[in-house]
C-alpha cells in the first residue's frame, strides 16, 4: 500500500482501486475506488473533498482504444450481461470455462499480449475445448442488475456448454465461481480460484481495511454520481491520474529490463488495456461491497444465491488454489483458507504460491511458463486426486 500524504493538510489517506502493481498503481484495487481515513473526524472531510473531484469527472479519462484480444476465436454466445468467447481447437471434451474478473478493466487481461496470454497458455498445455466469461459494460439500463444476474448469466453459459466445466475464477470472478460451484456444485467438475478474495476476515488486506473504515453512504454517493452505475472512466481518472511507472508495468508482466521492440509494444499495449475501462451496475457494486466484502456471508455461510442459501461445505470438487506471496490487493490467506471451508477431500485440493504480483498470476511471463501449465495438466487429468 502507498500512503499519500496531501499537501495542505496533515493527514494520510489511501486511495485504490482494482489490480494494483508496485507503487503509483497500489492506489488501484478491488473494482471502484474507496477512502480509508486516519481518523473517524477527518473521514467527512475526506469523502466530501474525494466525491467533489469525482462529480467533476476527467476530461482525458476513456480516451483509450478497447483492447484487442489476440488468440483467434469467436463469439459462441452473447447476453445482455456477457459474452461468451470459445476459444476452443475441438468440439469434444469436458469445456473449461475462464471466469475473468467483473471489475473496471476488460476480461482481456487473459489474452492481452503476444507470446504472453493466459489463454494461449492453457490451449498450448492441452486445454483444447476453451472459453473465457467476458463481462459487458454495464448499461443504463443495467444500473439495477444484481450478484443474483450475473450468477444466473453464469449459469446460462454453463448450460449451453452442457452443463458441466472445469470452471477457473480470477479475482474478482474467484469468487463468483465459488458461488457458483455452492450453488450448483454439480455442474462443476474442477476448479481454480487464483488471486480471488474469499474469507475477507482471515486476515486484513487493502479491500478489506478499505470496506471495514469507509462509510457505506460513501459507496452510495458514488454510484449516485454515475446515476446508478460505477463510471470506469472518471473512477481511473481520479485515483490513478498519473503515468504508469514503466518499472511497475515490467514488473506485472515479469519481463526483464532489455529495452527490446517486444517489450516495448508489451508495455503499450498494457498501457492502453489499463486506460481502457468499463462500467458496473451500481447495484451489484453495492451488493458485492455489502454482502462479499463487508459481511463476509461467503465464507461466514450466511449467503444467499438465486433464492437458496448456499454453503461452502456444499462444494465437494476438486479444487486448486493459486495465490502470490507479494500480492498487493489478496492476502494469500483469503484465499488459502477456501481449503477449511469447502467439502473437498484435503487429497483434492492442491495450492500454489508464486513469488509475484497480483497481476503476475495472470500476465506475468514466468507464471504463465511455469503454474499454468501445471494447472492445465491438473485439470485434464482424470487418474484420481491431484
């Protein structure tokens, strides 16, 4: 976490948002910004000056390009909510389905570079039968959507696969396919949580320090402002104003400092991926602070899913937990303690901690060479526990 400390007054705050890398995008976490005063007397002070720079908006924010995808594939399903993207080399197979995360940057993040893709990396290691879950910006007349809708379009993509995936959740989709897989854990046959946030009360992290000291009416004047929906755009141009720091972008993809005409395209086309955002229904945002992030009802079992309680202790698939000692958004243990609450067999469920980032589990150039491939083979093997 970077602390920033403002020039005319005498106190500290931290600002983030989504996915933070190393030191200008530590303000950056979770899916919309947030306040986390010093002190309870300086916290109306702070909101009202942090919603004042927000009501007037950025004039250079959403100038980017929307991101390519780079692995060939078409569009095998479309809803209001979510594009289904198939990816697939065979039409046989148990699918695996690529949960990307819902939150202010595009589901590109899985396939954003060539030579350096999440996605090419699983059909290289044998995944052939592949798609990725990629969330739409939310619409005007989306402002009211709920975890419940999103969970319910989940379920849609998987029925037309079959109704049975292998299921992978990052971040933000970590922990919509865990729901998922408590709601309907017949229909996934393994699964893959990587970098997502699930026992918020584990231990403290930047999302739930953030969540436990700022005020609710705080969140609700955000979505307000964007008249029912989180606004990507204005959100990136406040907390995150400043140019990324190169070093920062190297050391998310894990690339090293050569200078090379590869690496420079890799940062650009990170650079413009990360100006580049979408918006989320202003309802689900504040569901997903209340309920996921707040009350922890996830993995406290006190959650309710398309009109059924849901347990953990449900869920008896396989399942893999990938984590990074270094990540700046998810304590590793948020994640790691998934393993107590669900009812897999400990002989099922496997755990992998990588030296970097938040963002490494996905982009980065030595977790893709070295975790994913195993995660791949882990998940097409059908010889018993991993």
């Amino acid at each position: 976490m970077t602390f920033r400390k403002p020039a005319t007054r005498q106190r500290y705050f931290i600002v983030v948002m989504y996915q933070p890398l190393a030191s200008d995008l530590t303000r950056l976490a979770f899916m919309a910004p947030a306040i986390a005063a010093a002190t309870l007397s300086e916290t109306a002070a702070l909101v009202a000056e942090r919603l004042t720079e927000l009501s007037l908006g950025n004039s250079e924010a959403g100038a980017a390009d929307e991101p390519a995808w780079q692995t060939p594939h078409r569009v095998a399903l479309e809803l209001k909510t979510v594009r289904l993207r198939d990816f697939s080399l065979t039409s046989e197979g148990l699918p695996t389905l690529l949960c990307a995360p819902l939150s202010l940057h595009s589901a590109t993040v899985v396939d954003l570079l060539p030579g350096q893709s999440l996605v090419a990396t699983l059909r290289e290691a044998g995944l052939n039968r592949l798609f990725v879950v990629d969330w739409r910006s939310a619409t005007d007349d989306m402002r009211y959507l709920r975890i419940d809708d999103y969970l319910a379009s989940l379920n849609v993509l998987i029925d037309h696969l079959g109704g049975a995936v292998n299921l992978i959740g990052l971040c933000q989709g970590g922990w919509l396919s865990l729901l998922y897989s408590a709601r309907f854990p017949a229909k996934v046959h393994k699964l893959v949580l990587g970098g997502a946030p699930i026992d918020l009360a584990a231990v403290d992290s930047a999302i739930s320090t953030l969540v436990k000291t700022t005020p609710p009416e705080f969140f609700d004047e955000l979505v307000r402002l964007g008249k029912g929906r989180v606004n990507g755009s204005r959100f990136l141009g406040l907390w995150a104003p400043g140019k990324l720091s190169s070093d920062d972008i190297r050391t998310a993809l894990e690339i090293d400092e050569d200078g090379s005409d590869d690496d420079r395209e890799a940062e650009a086309i990170f650079r413009n991926w990360f100006a580049w955002t979408v918006d989320l229904p202003g309802a689900y945002y504040l569901e997903t602070v209340e309920r996921i992030f707040r009350r922890n009802e996830l993995a406290a079992g006190t959650m309710t899913a398309l009109g059924q309680p849901v347990s953990l202790a449900e869920i008896k698939t396989p399942l893999y937990l990938l984590g990074a000692h270094n990540d700046e958004l998810v304590a590793p243990t948020q994640l790691l303690s998934v393993a107590g609450l669900v009812g897999t067999d400990p002989s099922d469920i496997r755990r992998h901690m990588t030296p970097g980032g938040h963002l490494g589990l996905f982009l980065g150039q030595r977790t893709l060479r070295t975790v994913w491939p195993r995660i791949a083979a882990w998940l097409n093997a059908t010889d018993g526990p991993a």
